[in-house]
C-alpha cells in the first residue's frame, strides 16, 4: 500500500483591480487540480498573493512530488511577489539546509559541479505560463526580441532555482497572446494532455 | 596677517568663478549626457550588507562623474517615488543596475520596482506606445513598440556562482548557458521598451573572494569600452 502521491499547486497571479483580476490563471489552476484529484493525488495549494508562511512552505515543498508554478508573465517574468515568495521560501530551505546542503562544490576543486548541493532529487517543477507575447515571438532567431529563444529559456530565472536544489524540471505549458489572437479554451482543453504526458501518468 | 589673506581669498574666488563660468559654458555646448545608476541590493543583516555591490556603484558614479556625466541615482532599498523613477529614466542616456544574485536573479525589490516603474510607463505610454504588433500582422515584430530607442541599458552583477559553470555543456546548472542568458529577463524589459541592451559586467564566486579587486579594478575599463567613451 503505497501512499498518495502529493503536489503542489502554487498560484502567483497579482490582481491588478479592472485589468488583471485573475480569472485566467485561476482557470488553469483549476485545471491542475482537477486532474491531480482525478488521478488520486493529494493537492497542496498557495495562493502568493493571499499571504504564506515560509516555513510552511518549506514543508510543502518537501512533502511534494510535483510542485507547479501558475503565473502570468508580468515583465518577463513573474509578478514580484513571487521573487518574495521565492527570497523567503528558498532562503528558510538553505538556512535550514532543508533544500539543499550547499551549492555542490567541493574545496577541491571551486569550478565544478555548480549547483549539485540540492537534496530534492525525484522531484519534479513544471511552471504554467499565461503572456501577452504570441507564440510566434518564441524560437525563431529573426524576432527582435527574444531572437530564437524558447519560453523554456526566458522562464529560466525561475526554473533554476529549482534544479539548484536537485529538483527534475519538466517541460512548461504555455497559453500565448491571451489579449488578441490566443486560443484560450483551446489551452485550457489541452492542458491536462500536457499534464498527462509530461509527468508520465496513466 | 589679516591684510594678506584678504586678497590672496579675493583672488581665489576670482579664479573659481571664472573657472566654473567656463564649465558651464562648455557643458551647455556639448549637451551633457546624464546617467541614471540603480542599485537593487537588498540587506540581509549579517549575511549581506551591501558593501560589494555599493562599490561597485561607486566605481560607475565616480567614473561616469569623470566623463562629465551628469549622475542620477536610485536606491531601490531606500524607496523611491514611481512618476520620479520614469522621469529619471526618460532623462537618461544610460542606464545601469547594480545588483546582487538572489536566487538566480535580482533581489525581489527589483522586480516591485520594475513591475510599478514599467507598469506606470506603459499606462502614460511614455516607455512605450504598445507591443509593436501591427493589426495587419500581428505575428509579427513583438517587441518593437518601444519609445526609448538610442539609450543603452548595463547590467552589473555579483554572483555566487563560478565563472566557470556558465558557457560550458558539462556544467550541471546551466547547461551551456551565459550568465546573460541566466539574466535576460532583465534585460528584456529594456529592449521591450526600445533600449540597446550590452553585455553585462560579471563578478562572480563573491565569497570565495579570489578577483573582487581585479574585477572593482577593471570595471571603468569596461564601462569605457562598451559605451564607446
């Protein structure tokens, strides 16, 4: 008898009052939990912008299988109360050395095995994006701005700090253009197809 | 002795008011360009006072001041007002953040700072006029909506990590990865907003402490030889 497996749901959304209420990332977010609760996980859940405690969040962390980022991309990035939770979340796992025993180098040698101190192996991180910037802008080296790069590249400042502690990261899910021309029911219909197949579940 | 002094005085503040009379002149002449330096160091009390990246600023500040620049500053930790920050930036002909490596990227005051400044920016369109899509091609020229082109964006950057683990394919952590390619959301929002973003300035492996002085040291080289001054 093997017992549940766990994941976390983390929602980071920032509501901007009569332009950014949320409704969207809420969605996927409850898409994920829905699939999660279908395929008989037990579903952790923070909502960043409602408040946390780290150390609490530290314990999920640990309990957790499968932690998931539902953020929408402010500035390239996540909303700054994400970096928060990250700066307080992330600093509470290292000072406690629950995260992590150190950055992986050895006094032997200071110029190898950079980042292999993580004592979050078997986990896996996957983030779940909402842009404005069209699904065109990505991967073709002849657009200004990104020029060639993936979503996966730019969500790297996030997904780094994962694999820094040992956690495996997954392929993101990305819903584009969410202002004009995406397919927002399109994403969202699809979204636990992706959950299923990156995370290998039958 | 009084009788002395007096002239000796009258004489020095003669000879200073014409100096400074010649500066101005010769500043109004060639438009004096100005620079605005951010430092998003953010105190951990006994763990990371600042003082690495305070030097760092310093350098820039005193060299800038060198190139007769005139010299805005911003203390994200210090707060600062956000229709002051826009201003500031609209004045600048350069801009650059001095910030320590948290957890992969800047301290999240950075990111507050960003998403207010930039968020109020793109309300006034006064960064920007929109994402540079075009109705009749929408899939095309995401990002060139910007209103600052010709100001040059630097990052300036204090990492724990190892010179060694970027650019490099066998490196676990950044799996071939330049330590620009680790920041480029920063940057991003720059060239969003129409900015020439440069290489950035890197000094890595800070508690280790093997080239801190090698690298404060060659910093106004490199701010010289980038901005072509």
């Amino acid at each position: 008898m093997t017992s549940a497996k766990k994941v976390l749901l983390i929602n980071t959304h920032l509501t901007y009052p009569n332009w950014s209420e949320g409704l969207l990332n809420d969605s996927f977010n409850q898409k994920a939990k829905d699939f999660f609760i279908e395929k008989g996980f037990e579903v952790l859940e923070t909502k960043v912008e409602n408040g946390y405690d780290a150390n609490e969040e530290v314990e999920k962390h640990i309990e957790a299988d499968i932690i998931i980022l539902q953020t929408p991309i402010n500035w390239f990035g996540a909303p700054w109360i994400y970096k928060k939770y990250v700066d307080e979340v992330f600093n509470s796992g290292l000072q406690s050395a629950k995260f992590l025993s150190g950055d992986g180098r050895t006094r032997d040698d200071l110029t190898k095995q950079y980042g292999t101190g993580g004592k979050m192996e078997g986990k896996k991180f996957m983030v779940c994006a909402t842009w404005n910037a069209p699904k065109a802008s990505f991967g073709d080296p002849s657009q200004t701005l990104f020029e060639g790069r993936s979503t996966a590249d730019v969500l790297i400042q996030i997904t780094s700090n994962y694999r820094f502690c040992g956690v495996e990261i997954v392929q993101d899910y990305n819903c584009f253009d969410i202002f004009k021309d995406g397919d927002i029911a399109g994403d969202l219909k699809n979204y636990p197809n992706h959950l299923q197949e990156a995370f290998d579940i039958d | 002795m009084k009788y002395k002094i007096f002239p000796t005085l009258i004489i020095l503040l003669l000879v200073f008011s014409v100096k400074i009379n010649a500066q101005t002149t010769l500043i109004e002449f060639s438009k004096k360009k100005t620079v605005l330096l951010i430092n998003a160091h953010l105190t951990y009390p006994g763990l990371s006072e600042g003082k690495l990246n305070n030097a760092f600023h310093a350098k820039a500040k005193e060299f800038f001041l060198s190139q007769n620049f005139n010299v805005l500053e911003t203390k994200i930790e210090d707060s600062y007002h956000v229709d002051e920050e826009v201003e500031k930036h609209l004045k600048a002909d350069i801009v650059v953040l001095q910030t320590p490596v948290n957890w992969e990227n800047t301290p999240w005051i950075y990111k507050k700072y960003v998403d207010e400044v930039f968020t109020s920016a793109m309300k006034s369109q006064k960064f920007l006029s929109g994402d540079g899509r075009s109705e009749t091609n929408p899939s095309k020229e995401y990002g060139t909506g910007g209103k600052m082109q010709g100001k040059l964006f630097l990052l300036s950057a204090t990492w724990n990590a190892p010179e060694e683990s970027f650019n490099n394919a066998k490196q676990p952590l950044w799996k071939g990865k330049s330590a620009d390619d680790a920041l480029f959301n920063i940057g991003a929002n720059y060239s969003f907003i129409g900015y020439t973003v440069l290489p950035g300035y890197f000094c890595y492996d800070v508690f280790h402490n093997t080239h801190i002085k090698e690298d404060l040291e060659n910093y106004p080289k490199y701010l010289k030889k980038v901005f072509g001054l």
